[in-house]
C-alpha cells in the first residue's frame, strides 16, 4: 500500500514535506525520551508519563499530562490530527 502513496508524489522530498504545516498526531511518551530525543528544549523532569503532540515531521510542538488537551492545541492551530499505528 505504502508504494501507492508514494507513486503519488513527484519526489521523495514532496512526499517528506507533506503535511508538515497541516498535520499532526498524538502518542504517548516518557519525559527521558523525549530530553533524550531533543535536547535543544526545556528539560522535563525524569520519569514522567506523558502525551506528545509532532508534526508531521516529527518535531515536537506541545507535551501535556492529558491526550485530550493535545487534541484542543491541535484544533486550536488549525491541524488535523492523524492515527498513528
């Protein structure tokens, strides 16, 4: 299936940025992943469960204690949230 999506876009790097300013999805997340993953942001205490909301690059925008709060920033900035498997 994956072949048919991608036969859809002129280049990979189309295909990369699709979605990048529209597209969001929600997953869970430890604290130590994500200080680990990106450093260049605030350090969060260690140890914590937590819900993270990505781009669809997979660049972190918000981090909360509850899913539904992800989905309210994710509305609020105009993106559609997507699945993720």
């Amino acid at each position: 299936m994956t072949k048919n999506i991608v036969k859809l876009f002129q280049s990979p790097v189309e295909f990369e940025t699709f979605g990048i300013n529209s597209l969001a999805y929600v997953r869970p997340v430890m604290s130590d992943d994500i200080n680990a993953q990106f450093p260049q942001g605030p350090e969060l205490p260690e140890g914590l469960d937590l819900w993270a909301l990505f781009g669809a690059d997979g660049q972190p925008i918000a981090v909360a204690d509850e899913k539904s709060d992800l989905l309210l920033n994710a509305e609020e900035l105009d993106l559609l949230t997507v699945g993720v498997q």
